[in-house]
C-alpha cells in the first residue's frame, strides 16, 4: 500500500486515514506472527513498531488524532475493535452489535444506541472470529450462532448469516469485576433487609431455591449473592453453559458444558454434567441456567439428598417458573404423567425467588414465593413477600414497596430446625401484635 504522502491534517481525507490505519494493522500484524511474545509484552511491542511506522510516513497530526488513530490500532489487534472502549466502561452492563452501523449498549438499566461503527460486515466477522478461535470454537454458514466466554468472564453470543439475516451480530454481557454484595442490593432498593434475612436463613437452612426472572432481569447476579450464605465447609459443584458465577468459596468444582468438534463428537450437555455432579459427592449443586430436560435431573437431585440446591430459569412470575419446569422436565423424554411430573417439582423446590426488570431499568425481587405441596393436582404457591407497585413518576420511574405478605412459610420450622430464628416482624407483624401474642402466652 502507498502510505499518504506528508502533508497538512487538513488535506488528509478521512479515505485517507482509513486507508493509513489499514496500512499500520497490516503491517504490525505480519510482525507479530513471527514473535511468541508473552501476553504482557504484545502492547509495548505493538506500541514501538507503530510509533516507528509513524515517524517514518513524516505525518504530522494533531495530538488528538494520532491519540486516537493509535488507540483505534491497538484496539484491533490487541482488542475486540471498535466495541474495545464499550468493554473498558465500567458503566456499561451490555453490548449489542446488531450489523456494522448499529451499536448498542445498556447502561443503568437504559438501552442507548452508540455513534461506535464497525467498516462493514467483514469487520464484525473478523471481530467474532478474534473471540472464538482462541476458545476452540469455529463460526460460519455451517455453524451459524456460538456462545463463548471472554477471558474476564463477559459472556458473548454471536450470529452470522445466513442464520441472521441483516449481518453477523454479537451481543456480550459484561463481567463484573466488583461482585455485588446483599448489602449493596439493599442499598439500590432491589431487596429489603427483612427479605435478605429470610434469604439467608433459606440458603443456610438447605432449602432448594429457584431464582426466575426475564432476560437481563439479574439472575446470575441475585445466584452469586445467595451464594455468599453457603458455609465455606462445603463442597459446591457449578454447573454452567459459560462460566460466569463468581463464587467465593474454597471447596469449588466447574463444570462448563462443551460443544461437539468438526466431527461431531465430544459434546457435553448442562444435562451431561448434572448427572455427572451426582457422582462428585456434592454437598450443593448450583446450576447457573435450567433450560431442557436437564431440570428433571436437578429435581431428582433435590429430592435425593442434595438439599440446598440453587439454579436460575427463565419465567415472568413464580407461577409461570413451575409451568415452565414442567414443560422442562417433560423434554427429558420420560414420558411421565403431569401429576408425577408436579409431585415431584412439589417435593423438590421450597423457594421461588422472582427477579425483575422494571419499565424503568431498575431490578428487584418481585416475589418470594413458597412452594407449598399439592392441592389435588394443583401446585400451591404462598408468596411471603410481593412488590406492590403504586405508580410511575412523569419521567417514568416505577414507585413501588417491597413487602411481606404477612404469611410464615411452612418451611419455617425446617429454618428452625437449623438453629435459626427470624423475628416476626420479618413476616409482616407489627409490635402490637408480638405485644398481643406474648400476653396470651402469658
């Protein structure tokens, strides 16, 4: 390529400067492939040849743009491209490529279209392959959609065509590096303290717990607080497609499913693993996403002695969870009648935690929900505390009061059992009526 000839910023068209950014990712490129350079060191290599390559061409840019010029160099051959900046913003939560010219992010809740382009469909591509060669994996016309992991964690999933049909897009949801605690949970006002409480004594107590919620609503993120209440004793099996939960305790074993090679072989499934968990002697199995037929070995799981249990499953209500583990539990292809198929769910799940994703952007747990036992053929559900929405502001945001329902769960005396003791006014009991029951104890 004929590098751009020295000359004033203003004469250099922006053909040009596309055309010279080219020219320094080519050739820094062809310079790396024949270095085995540790991953530290790669920058401060890129960095001298481009410095190099610049003084040469006798360009003379303002600070700003040869700034910016290397950046977007370092970005695309160190990086993930123009999306890198998106990926380096701690206020950003999401990423969504939907083809080159829209960029899109989540950002407190908010969806906000970016000005951040990529040149054209190749570009993307070459973006997506970046991020799954590295992982084993392989996308094209054959092997359309593929989810896979950042090296921080942020999980990604990609699609090109002919599967999506306006160009390849790339949706990643960011790794965060500051794991959120209960107590800043109570702060945003997406829990109270009184239902924190309660949480913790169900995870401490060994009651099985389903977290359901919406896309994005923050389900790995209320999995990874609960988790925090699990004693350090004992021995945790995660379960997950992309490995994203960030437990921290010591006596931890992965797992992370895998997909087939060329040949096909080689696949193992969330199914796979939890049948495999069974054999690994866990005192808790923590599934990050219930999804097939899977959920029939989780529940079998529960009612076998693996109390305690913890997984997250896509459902707009604590009534829709139990419909959807049902039609879960069916594609297992047992062939079971829906009564046995409710019987079990009945026996296996105590706790139903819904997490939501208001109008607004705001997450909350919308219900705490008990799962009851059986009423004929029926599942009966108890919540112990609801969201009473009230209103929405003019600039929309929902008003609202977490609150328990005044009902103690049945499983209270199992939380007993374990050594604890929740306060009535957890439940919804105001002073006078704690005053009222101890004189007539008395």
């Amino acid at each position: 390529m004929t590098v751009p000839a020295a000359s004033s910023p203003g004469r250099l068209t922006a053909a040009d400067m596309i055309k010279f950014k080219h020219y320094l990712i080519d050739t820094i490129a062809r310079a790396l492939e024949g270095e085995t350079l540790p991953t530290d060191s790669r920058r401060d290599f890129v960095l001298e040849h481009l410095k190099g390559i610049y003084e040469q061409t006798k360009l003379h840019l303002p600070d700003d743009m040869r700034n910016q010029l290397y950046k977007e160099v370092l970005d695309e051959l160190l990086g993930y491209g123009p999306i890198q900046s998106l990926l380096e913003d701690e206020s950003v939560s999401e990423v969504m490529v939907n083809g080159p010219k829209k960029v899109y992010i989540e950002k407190d809740g908010r969806l906000t279209k970016t000005p951040i382009t990529f040149e054209d469909d190749a570009h993307v591509t070459r973006i997506i392959e970046r991020i799954v060669l590295p992982l084993g994996r392989r996308i094209d016309a054959d092997n359309a959609t593929v989810d896979a992991r950042l090296p921080d964690g942020s999980r990604v999933n990609a699609v090109v065509p002919p599967v999506s049909i306006d160009g390849p897009s790339i949706t990643i949801r960011k790794f965060r590096r500051d794991k959120l605690t209960i107590e800043q949970l109570i702060q945003y006002g997406s829990i109270t303290q009184g239902m924190a409480d309660f949480l913790r004594a169900c995870v401490l107590a060994r009651l099985n717990t389903v977290i359901s919620g919406g896309t994005g609503s923050g389900k790995t993120t209320l999995l990874n607080v609960l988790s925090t209440f699990i004693p350090e004793e004992e021995r945790i099996v995660t379960i997950e497609d992309a490995a994203e939960l960030q437990l921290q305790q010591d006596h931890i074993v992965r797992l992370e499913t895998k997909t087939p090679n060329s040949e096909g072989y080689g696949e193992r499934t969330i199914r796979d693993l939890v049948r495999n968990s069974l054999r690994m002697r866990p005192d808790r199995i923590v599934v990050g996403e219930v999804r097939g037929g899977e959920a029939l070995d989780m529940l079998q799981a529960m009612n076998t002695g693996h109390d305690g249990s913890l997984t997250t499953l896509h459902a707009n209500s604590p009534r829709d969870a139990i419909s959807r583990l049902e039609t879960m539990v069916m594609m297992a292809g047992m062939d079971l009648p829906l009564k046995v198929v409710r019987q079990q769910i009945s026996a296996a799940v105590d706790v139903i935690v819904q997490q939501s994703r208001l109008k607004d952007g705001s997450r909350k747990i919308t219900a705490i929900t008990e799962v009851a036992g059986m009423e004929g053929d029926t599942i009966v559900l108890t919540d112990v505390f609801k969201f009473d929405q009230t209103s929405i502001t003019t600039d929309g945001k929902v008003i609202g009061e977490l609150k328990p329902t005044g009902i103690r769960p049945l499983f209270y005396t199992r939380i007993q059992a374990a050594g604890l003791k929740l306060g009535p006014e957890i439940f919804g009991a105001s002073m006078a009526d704690v005053l009222a029951a101890n004189r007539q104890r008395r």
